[in-house]
C-alpha cells in the first residue's frame, strides 16, 4: 500500500485492512442463532443509537453506523454509504462493519475529515476488531463510535452575534 494510499487491501487470510493497518480478526458471521436479519438486539440498537446522539451532541459531527455486507469494493460502497447524507455527507462519519468479510471502513466527509486523523481512524478500527473478535458486534460499534467522537474532540464554541 502506498504512502497515503487509504483503500483497503484484499482479505484473504482473515485480516482486517485499514489506512495501512493489519489487525488478525475471526468475528462471528452473523448474530445470534436464528437472527441473521438482525445481528442485534432491541436493546444493543437502542444502546447504539443513544450513543450515535451522544456522539454527534458533543461533537457537532453526524454519525453513522453500517453493519453487513460492504460488497465486492468495501471502500466504494461504504464512501456510496456516506454520499447517501446528503447536504449532513461532509460533517459526516460513517464506521461501517462487515464481519463475514472482516472488514471495518472509517469514512469522512471533508469537513469531519478535518478533526479526525487517520491515527484516530485506525485507532478506532482497533476498538472495533477487538470487541468483535470476542463476538460483541453491539460493542464494537458503540466502542468505534466512542473513540472517534473522542478523536474529533467537542463542538467548539460559537459566538452568538
């Protein structure tokens, strides 16, 4: 991979590749038996989701999560993921997961870009693998989420005219 090069590398030993990293990752395929349509539960959702808001209040970033599938170009469609924002895509964060590829992309729009280094993306990857290599898909996100919104630091102050 070359220097500043962020797209990730084929996985075809198990290994989750992101910004240059390699970090070794076996998460489960699915969620619990019987769930394969909804890997997490009512209450890891809503867990999740006060977390996303949390995120996004004290950082004045919009933050996403995709869990599934991320297709043949895991970088292509997790950027076409962020596209879908709209007028929020360069404010936007996106931690998209795929564990029967083993794959984790951080994506940035350009503005959140600013506040959120590539160290704090991989930093967040390394979250993410590790809570799924113990099987909490739930945690890895929410944990992900955590780190980059601690990464990109608080709104900062504005002035009222």
């Amino acid at each position: 991979m070359a220097h500043g090069d962020d797209r990730p590398m084929a996985d075809t030993k198990g290994l989750a590749v992101r910004s240059g990293g390699v970090q070794p990752w076996s998460p489960p395929t699915c969620g619990p038996v019987g769930e394969y349509n909804n890997p997490l539960t009512t209450v890891e959702l809503e867990r999740l989701d006060d977390v996303l808001y949390e995120a996004e209040l004290l950082t004045g970033l919009r933050f996403s999560t995709y869990l599934g599938d991320l297709g043949e170009s895991t970088r292509t469609t997790a950027e076409s993921l962020l596209d879908g924002l709209g007028s929020d895509h360069p404010q936007a964060v996106l931690l998209a997961v795929s564990p029967a590829q083993k794959v984790v992309e951080v994506i940035t729009g350009a503005e959140a870009a600013l506040r959120i280094s590539d160290r704090a993306a991989r930093l967040a990857v390394l979250s993410v693998v590790s809570s799924c290599t113990d099987g909490d898909l739930a945690g890895g996100l929410v944990n992900g989420v955590r780190v980059l919104a601690e990464q990109a630091g608080t709104l900062p102050e504005r002035v009222r005219w």
